[in-house]
C-alpha cells in the first residue's frame, strides 16, 4: 500500500474535536470523502485527534456497512436487491451491471476506479429497481451524490395534511409560513402542549405506535440540566420511503414538530438522524434549518444533522443513540428509558419523522378536531407507503379507517390486471395479507383484530404469478445482514432462518426444516433483545400459516 496523506485529512477532521466521542461519524464519513476508504494510518489519525481508543474506532468502522476498511471504487453503484426491487429483477440489473464493467461485486475496476455491491434496501421502493450511485468527484461534501438528483414520487390519497406541500420542489419557508403551529406552542405553558397531544390520541408512526404524548409528559417531568429531542429519520424499513418524501419535499413541517417537541420538554439541543442512504436530501434539510434559524424561529434551540452509515439497527431508538455518541448501534437493555436516560445519559425525547408531521396539524387544529379523523381508537391521518404489483406505487394519505381495497384501487389495483396474491404489511418485520383481507380497515384496533401489524404503513402487493419463496428468502438474507449481533437469539437465529429460507427456495427443503424454522422464529420472538429479533420472523410465520405447502418436502 503507497503512503497515505495525511495532510488533507487533519483540516477535514478537526472540526470535529469539539464533539469528542460523539464526532467519530461525521469524522469517517468525511474521511472516506477524501480517501474512498479508511485505511489503518487514517483510522490510527481520527483515534489520536478524537481521543478514542483506536479499537473502537475499528469496531464502529467494521459494523457500518458504508464503511470501507479495504480499498473501493471512488466510484460505487448499490443495487437494492430486497424485495420490492427485487420483483423488478434486481439481481439481473447487477449481474449485467457487472458483466458490462468485467467486475464481479465488491472488486475495483481499475481503469474506472469503481466498485458495483448488492445493497439491502434504499428507501426508494416506489422506483425499482433502485440503485445509489455515489460519484468520485464527491458532488455532495462528505458524501459523494449528485447534487441534482431529485426522486420523483407519486402523493396521492384522500387527504392531503402532511402531504399538503409534496409532489414538487423542496418547500421553501416563505411558501411553508411562518411557524404558526410553534408561535401557538409558545403561548401555551409546557403541560398545556403536552396535554394537547395526549388528548389528540398520537402514537408512533415508526412501528411501535406508542403513546406520543406519554413519551412527552415523562421527559418533561425528568430532572436534568440538559434534554434533547430526536428526529428518527434512519427509514430503512424494506417498503419504506413516506419519511423521504416527507423530508425532502416539506422539512420545515417536521422541523416544526421537533421545535415543538423541543419547547414541550425543554430541551435546547435536537438531533436529526438520517440514514446513510439519503445524502441527497441532507442538502434540504440543512437549508431549511438555516432558513428557520434566520427567521428566528428556532431561538434557543440548536439542531443538528447527523448521517448514519448503513445499519438497519439504527433505527432501534437505542442503537440510534448508541450512534451519536460515536459507538456501534447496539440497542440498550431497558429500563432505563430514553425520557429519563436517552443520548448522552440524559432525558430524550425521539419520534419519527411522520410522527413529528402530525404536531403542527394538531396545534394548528386542536385536539377535539384532530380527532374528527380517523377512528376513535386511530384518530388522525396516515400515510401508506404502496409497493411491488400495483399500477401506481408511491405515498398515500388517508384517514385511518380506510380499507385496504380502497388504498388499492387509488394505487390503481394490482397491476396489468392480475389477481392479488398477497400483501406484505408493515414491512419485512410485517405480515402477509390477502385477499381475504381486503375489507379490512386500516387501523390499529382492526389490523391488530386480523393479525396484522401496521407497522411503518408498508403495503408491499405481490400478484398470483410471484414465487413467495423468493420473497421470503430476500427477507432472510436482509435479517441476517442487518442483525446486531449484539444477543445470541437475534444474532443465530437471522442465520439459521436465512439458511432454511435459501433451501425452501431452492425447492431442497430438509426434512424437519418446518419444524426448525418455527423454533427459530419463536426463539427470536421471545428471547431476542429489541425489536429487530423479536420481529425478525413475524412474516416468515405469517407465510408459514398461509402457505405451508412451499415449506413441504418433496418426495
């Protein structure tokens, strides 16, 4: 190996010395923006200027996957194999990838400086097959991404309150207004604005659908000299891609929010967490930080983007904490909780991006019409993110209540006219509907009636001619590359799971292996640490009772 430079490295990374620990992140991505990769003399620079330990910095390094400790193309092409691009024949688009540059994945092409690599997905499930296509003249700083590169979604739906401002550009803030919803806020004592949306009924909008307000009240009522908010924008949910559309195309609305959240604990400091694979809306979103900033909206409260590297895991609310402090996104075990000891020790509140949408609209409108849509048990509006065989994937807003026949036919119904054989719902930590389902209504209380999780509003459709085998194997590689590591039951069990899927969809199942992918699945479910392992096996359950002829051994 020729010797590194390390002269270009010691401006680029001495910003960060303020930030100690909690800077390493930001440290390597702007590391590997000027080498392509983190070799050892680099690592050894960041370790000495930071103060970390330089096995911590080879720990966080090796666990991110868009890190590099061996040498890389400046150029990388990604091509997202889950699911729903998986349909679309991703697997093909990177075998002939490949074939046309003469590279088999991960090699360099010498001549060209470039790397072509599978990627679990991109958050861009509604235009497959997806790829991310990461430039070596670095467009973006930091990160390496067309500058001009905008994803173009369909909005669509019978409501259009948190979509109210998507579809087009990035909304400015002289078209978002001026804050009205954090003006409202401010006029309120901190309890008031808490109580106002304990009475609105919010929950979670991630997946764990818990109680917003409750989240609020307990880091309000925590001692401490310091709190901080969190927005979880780390959407790497196969059949996720609401919170990109959200942020890209109105981010004032869910600054606002965490504003708001802000104010209502007393928090000074927020985060933005955003997932590695979204550097192009990074841009966005700094420019309408600054733009609140200007207009004074954000006085006394300080927020900060921070850019993840590549780990599902991140989305845990522990391991994302884990995460900005500098450390591998291992979850924590709890008690403690994040409202009395989140990042850094402290009380946090963190709530999703579509969750902090929904703030201003309930301070804007009040809880009691809040609660005019929706159910009773689901008031307020949600998106539905509509993947795989429809006629017209993209992000649909509705009141909860709708029916799942009703969010199909605005998607235009499954496509060229093919019967539906299933839909995944909630994710690849979802499970599968059918047509059976098809007059269930969207709600927590109904889905949960039918087995059925709501999740993070995925609605991935699969027609009659798709293979399931297929599907379930790309969830059991994605479960295996995306496990922690951290607890044993996660960690064996993604590996066990993944490797009987690989023989179900050879059609070489063993005997035995039905009774064997049940007892993973159970095991995970019931010993695993957070949710990702307790989750893990739930649509390979699912499957397992719709269609428990594709597990059969053949005679």
């Amino acid at each position: 190996m020729s010797e590194i430079d390390l002269k270009p490295l010691k401006p680029a990374i001495e910003k960060f010395v303020p930030l100690g620990r909690s800077g390493l992140l930001p440290a390597l991505h702007a590391a590997q923006n000027i080498y392509g990769w983190l070799p050892e003399p680099v690592a050894a620079e960041i370790s000495k200027t930071l103060r970390v330990p330089l096995a911590d910095v080879h720990g966080v390094i090796e666990f991110y996957s868009m890190y590099y400790n061996k040498p890389t193309g400046r150029n990388v092409i990604r091509v997202c194999t889950d699911p729903a691009c998986g349909l679309r024949d991703a697997d093909g688009v990177l075998k002939k990838l490949c074939h046309q540059f003469d590279l088999d994945p991960h090699q360099i092409h010498p001549e060209l400086d470039l790397t072509i690599e599978p990627s679990p997905c991109l958050g861009m499930c509604d235009q497959v097959p997806a790829m991310l296509v990461t430039k070596g003249d670095r467009a973006i700083e930091d990160f390496g991404v067309d500058k001009n590169f905008r994803p173009k979604s369909l909005v669509g739906g019978t409501l259009r309150m948190l979509t109210k401002n998507c579809g087009g550009e990035t909304t400015s803030l002289e078209a978002y207004g001026g804050y009205t919803a954090l003006k409202k806020a401010r006029s309120m004592s901190r309890e008031q604005v808490v109580e106002e949306i304990k009475a609105a009924g919010l929950v979670g909008r991630g997946g764990a659908a818990f109680p917003t307000g409750i989240k609020w009240e307990g880091a309000l009522k925590a001692q401490a000299d310091q709190k901080y908010v969190i927005c979880n924008a780390d959407e790497s949910e196969p059949g996720t891609f609401k919170d990109r559309i959200l942020l890209l195309d109105d981010p004032h609305m869910m600054i606002e929010g965490l504003s708001i959240a802000a104010y209502a604990i007393g928090a000074t400091k927020g985060f933005i967490y955003i997932r590695g694979e979204y550097p192009y809306i990074v841009p966005a979103l700094q420019n309408a930080i600054d733009e609140a900033k200007a207009a004074g909206h954000l006085e006394g409260f300080e927020v900060e983007i921070r850019v993840g590297a590549g780990a599902y895991i991140c989305g845990e609310e522990t391991a994302l904490f884990e995460s900005i402090e500098g450390k591998r996104g291992f979850p924590r075990v709890k008690p403690p909780f994040p409202t009395t000891h989140g990042v850094f020790g402290k009380p946090t509140v963190i709530n999703n991006v579509e969750t902090l949408c929904n703030v201003p609209l309930i301070l804007e409108k009040g809880a009691v019409e809040y609660r005019k849509i929706g159910t009773e048990k689901s008031p307020g509006p949600k998106l539905f993110c509509l993947s795989g065989d429809v006629v017209k994937p993209g992000v649909y807003e509705v009141a909860f209540g709708a029916t799942l026949r009703e969010v199909l036919e605005m998607a235009g119904g499954v496509i060229d006219g093919k019967k539906l054989k299933s839909v995944l719902f909630g994710g690849a930590a979802g499970a599968f509907a059918t047509a059976e389902h098809l007059d269930v209504k969207m709600t927590f209380e109904d889905l949960r009636a039918a087995g059925l999780p709501l999740g993070s509003g995925v609605v991935m459709v699969f027609d009659e001619t798709r293979d399931m085998r297929d599907v379930l194997k790309r969830l059991g590689h994605f479960f295996a590359h995306e496990s922690c590591g951290k607890c044993y039951p996660c960690q064996m069990g993604t590996r066990r799971q993944m490797e009987i899927l690989d023989r179900v969809a050879e059609g070489n199942p063993q005997k035995g292996d039905f009774v064997r992918l049940q007892d993973v699945g159970w095991t995970m479910t019931d010993a695993s640490l957070c949710g990702l392992g307790q989750t893990a096996a739930s649509a390979v359950l699912s499957a397992m009772k719709l269609w428990p002829d594709l597990f059969e051994v053949k005679s």
